[in-house]
C-alpha cells in the first residue's frame, strides 16, 4: 500500500494542483498550530482515550494502547453494497440491503456499533471532539486501502449535515469533524456547503427502515454548480438501515452528481435474518 503522502500527492496530481496542494509546511491541511504549541495544550488539557474516556497513555497517543483492542474493527464477510458485517456468507448481501432500494453506489464501515458505542455517544453528545483525531484516523486508513484497490478516488468529502437546531444544541457536527480529520490525511478536499439539512426530523432509533425513509423525505437538500459530474464521498458516524444516506444521495444526485458512496465509522452487525 502506498502511503498518505504518495496518495496525497497522485490526488492533486491528479487536479493539476502541485503535489501536497493545501499543506502548511507538510503538517495539517487546515490547521495552523505549531508542534511546541499543540504539545502545551496537550500538556494543559490532556487528551481522552475514545475508549476508556481516561487521558490517553502513552502520552502523545491518539487511544490508550490497552483501550485499542476493544474496537472490533468489521471482518469479512461484508455486504458487498453498505459494507456492513456479515455473520454468515450465505448471502453477499445484509437483510436491509436485500429488501430495500438504495440509491447509493456502496458504503463501507470501520466498526462495529456494539464496539464503539460508549465512545460514539461521547463523541456525538458530550463534547468529546478530541476523539474524532483517532476515529478519522481509521476512517482515513480504510478509505486509503480501498482507494488503492479501486483505484476511484472522490473529489469531495461531504459530511452529513444536522439540522440547525441540533447544531446549535451541539456545538458542532461530528460528521464534520471526521470528514475534517480524513481530509487531513488524505488530502480529499471537504465540501459543507454543498448538503444542507432544511428540515428537522423525528429520532428515528425506533423507526421501522420504511418509517426511517419516509421520515427523511426531503430533509436534504443540494447547492452548487460544482457538484455535477462529481464523485462525492458522504461522511457520518453511524450506519443503520442506509436511510439517511439515501436521502443525502437523493438530494446529490438530483443535483448532477455522478456517484455517491459512503464511508462511516460504525455500523451494526447484519442480524442474518
């Protein structure tokens, strides 16, 4: 496999853009705090293990060296259109993507929901943005392999937006966060403005995938010129029975894009049923 900087530098290459296009003396993408200053602030304000919540050991690391084995990261057999685990290989395919009509081309995971859960439901809803540097990193590792594979790499990230109501209530969009973390490691440009949430929808935990669909209907909506004829990459937390992502494809799709897939950092083990 090659590594980020190579994959980096083929993407702009590949933009007509110099290679390593975007970079501040070859540290982050988007940030500009210097390494004596980003060392302080950990020093002030340690960094949480996504795991164990604890400040992470060693010092410097992104997740305790004893916390990492508890993400179970998705095994073959895997849904060859959502990406989501399998528990037998009877079927190439899970439940909900044999019964239901995506309309994005494919997805894939990093981990298994019942793994992550704990660190997610931080992430999402108690200010633990600091976990997105570990979470992105994984994400950005899975999508580099599969990049090297298909050799199809998107123009744009795009996280999955939230409603205005929910972001103001948060603070932040912790898709936006991932997508930040994996634009910086790859060098995949992000786009938030091109997906926007114009409505405000219903929990949908206990929603059955055709009350989750119909609950999404014309939630999305797409902005721009640019999107035509673009490969897009949507970027979320959590995957479930895909309605979401649908209805953000939906929405892409309408406005000329050309492909749309998916990459998100846990989804649920297929039940086989």
């Amino acid at each position: 496999m090659k590594g980020y900087d190579l994959d980096r530098d083929h993407y702009w290459e590949a933009k007509g853009l110099p290679a390593g296009n975007g970079r501040r003396d070859g540290r982050t993408l988007h940030g500009k705090m210097t390494a004596p200053v980003r060392l302080a602030e950990e020093l002030l304000f340690p960094r949480r293990c996504p795991v164990c919540d604890r400040p992470v050991q060693p010092f410097g690391a992104l997740i305790c060296a004893s916390c990492e084995g508890v993400l179970q990261k998705v095994q073959m057999p895997v849904c060859r259109r959502c990406g989501k685990q399998l528990r037998s290989e009877s079927s190439d395919l899970c439940r909900d993507c044999r019964t239901l009509p995506h309309v994005f081309e494919r997805g894939e995971t990093v981990f298994t929901y019942h793994s992550a859960a704990g660190g997610i439901f931080r992430f999402k809803y108690r200010g633990r943005q600091e976990y997105g540097a570990y979470y992105g990193k994984c994400m950005a590792d899975k999508l580099v392999c599969s990049m090297n594979i298909s050799r199809r790499m998107p123009d744009y990230l795009v996280p999955v937006p939230v409603s205005a109501h929910r972001l103001a209530a948060r603070g932040y969009n912790q898709a936006f966060v991932l997508a930040r973390e994996i634009s910086r490691r790859t060098g995949i440009p992000v786009r938030d403005d091109v997906l926007r949430r114009v409505a405000d929808t219903l929990p949908m935990k206990n929603m059955t995938p055709a009350e989750r669909q119909n609950n999404l209907k014309k939630a999305f909506q797409a902005f721009g010129n640019d999107v035509e004829l673009n490969s897009i990459m949507l970027i979320d937390d959590i995957y479930t029975t895909g309605a979401t992502i649908d209805a953000c494809a939906h929405a892409l799709y309408r406005q000329g894009a050309r492909r749309v897939c998916f990459i998100t950092l846990a989804a649920g083990v297929d039940s086989g049923f």
